[in-house]
C-alpha cells in the first residue's frame, strides 16, 4: 500500500498556520516591551519626581531632628515603590510566559494530532506483523505527552513559588523599613 502524501491544500493550510503563529508571537513580544517600556518610563518620571522633592526637602533641614524625620518618611515610600515596581515587572513577564506557554501548547496540540493521524495512518497501510511498531511508536508519544504534561506542571510550581517568595520579600522589606524607630525629639535615647 502507499502512504497519503500531503495534498496542495494541506500544505497551504500548514504555511498559513505557521504565518498566523508567528504574527501572534510578534504581537505578544511587542506588547511586553511596550508594557516594559511605559513602566520604565513612569517609574523613571516618578523616581525623577521624587528625588527632586526630596532634594528639596534636605535643603530645607535645619537641625538633627528634621534630617532623621526626613529620612525616615523618605526611605519608606521609596521602598515601597521599588517593592511595586519589580512586582509590576514579575506581572508582565509572568502574563508573556503565561501567553507563550498557551501558544506553544496550542500549537504543540495541532502538531501532536497531525502525528497523531499519521500514525493512524500509518497503522492502516502497515504491512502484517507491524502492529508492533506502530504501537511502539504510539506509547513513545503518550509517554511524550506525560512527561511535558509533568514538566508543565512543574513550572508552574516553580512559577508560583517565584510569586509567593517575591511577595514575601517585599513585605519584609517594608515591614523591616517601619520597624526602625526614628531619632527622639531632643536627641536623647529613651530608656
């Protein structure tokens, strides 16, 4: 028996659905580096902002007291917004890999199901006494399917782990920042 070759239109088929994947992969690329982009470009605006009142402030300082108040309302909100900016960054990459992950199992699904028929394929025009093979071949690709089934769920641990641990950190850091007791007024310790 012969083998079914592809026809004109399977093959037109197949180039348009490698143009589309690949248009949408640059589209995803594209909206995470605009989404990157505008952060930088708001968080370096507010920093800007922010470094300029606070230069401000430290000329305005007249003794001991006001720099150790300064420093303590400065340091806080400066800390809480790195805190927010590398969580917005942990989103965006977090939500792009989500996407490419989506894509490429989608577009691992279509290829999966067109091996998937030729092994159907293959199975009928086989030659008597290769069923052996053939179910050979069709274990390999279930054993396929359940290993990237594991290592998809592995990086998702991995991922959420990732989340949990950066959030963790930052709110130790905040909590660290407010746990330190400002200067008295006078500058005497209290006992």
């Amino acid at each position: 028996m012969e083998a079914k070759l592809a026809t004109p239109e399977e093959v037109l088929a197949l180039g348009k659905a490698n143009v589309e994947s690949a248009l949408a992969l640059a589209d995803l690329a594209f909206v995470a580096v605009e989404r990157l982009t505008a952060l930088n470009l708001n968080t370096g605006r507010a920093a800007l902002e922010s470094a300029g009142s606070n230069a401000k402030a430290l000329f305005a300082v007249k003794d001991a007291e006001s720099l150790s108040a300064l420093q303590s309302t400065a340091v806080k909100p400066s800390l809480e917004k790195l805190v927010a900016y590398s969580s917005s960054v942990y989103e965006i990459v977090s939500q792009t890999k989500d996407e490419l992950s989506k894509m490429a199992e989608a577009r691992g699904s279509v290829f999966a199901d067109g091996v998937k028929s030729a092994l159907e394929q293959l199975a009928k025009s086989a030659p008597a006494g290769s069923a052996p093979a053939v179910d050979a071949l069709k274990q390999a690709m279930a054993a396929g399917d359940a290993a990237y089934a594991n290592l998809s769920k592995a990086v998702k641990q991995f991922s959420d782990t990732a989340e949990a641990n950066i959030s963790a950190a930052g709110k130790a850091a905040l909590d660290a920042v407010g746990s330190v007791p400002v200067a008295p007024k006078g500058g005497k310790k209290s006992a």
